[in-house]
C-alpha cells in the first residue's frame, strides 16, 4: 500500500477517509508529504502511520508500549521520537483501535 492519498481508489485514500470518518471530534487525521497519516489532538501528533515496503503500515505513538499490547498490537519500544510502535494492517487489524492509541497517547502526554 502506498501512502498516496491523493491516487483514487488507492487503498491508502480509503484508508484516509474511513480514519477521518471515524475520528472523534477532538481528534483530526491529516496526510502529510513524507508520506504519513497522522492523528493529532490540536497541533500535537498522538499516532503517526507511515509505508514498510512490505506493504503493512508502521504505527509510531506515544502510548505505552503496555497501552498499545493490551489492544492486541504486537509493540515495542520506539527507539526515536515516539514511545511505542507496531504494524498495523488495515485488512486484519481494527481501524477503531488506531483511536484508541491515540486516546492514551493523549493520556500519557498529559499526565
């Protein structure tokens, strides 16, 4: 899957409209240039996706690595700026829990 969102019928569009369908109202999802996805509580980045070459997406956040297992991804620490990351597969994994990360994400930057 390419992060091109701008590409019709691509499957990263698709992915981009059922994430913006589905955001809470505090929450917005917004694609960038590098190419990414990210879910942004104001201006602050909770969940960042972005393209592996073997097609899965990779999820970086600052939820707990603990937050982000106990919703059934396999994560582990993120060695750059986020706290946590995994694959995420839109085919196989609920795209609902991406908002649930970014939900702690929010709570763990605030505490």
């Amino acid at each position: 899957m390419t992060m091109d969102t701008n590409a019709a019928g691509d499957g990263a569009g698709a992915l981009l409209a059922e994430l913006r369908a589905r955001c809470p109202t505090a929450m917005s999802v917004r694609a960038t240039d590098i190419p990414d996805l990210r879910i942004h509580l104001g201006r602050r980045v909770l969940v960042a996706l972005s393209s592996r070459a073997d097609g899965h997406l990779r999820c970086g956040t600052y939820a707990t690595v603990a937050a982000c297992r106990a919703l059934g991804f396999t994560a582990e620490p993120d060695s750059g700026q986020m706290t946590a990351r995994f694959d995420f597969r839109p085919d196989r994994d609920d795209i609902g829990n991406l908002f649930a990360v970014a939900g702690a994400a929010a709570a763990a930057i605030t505490d």
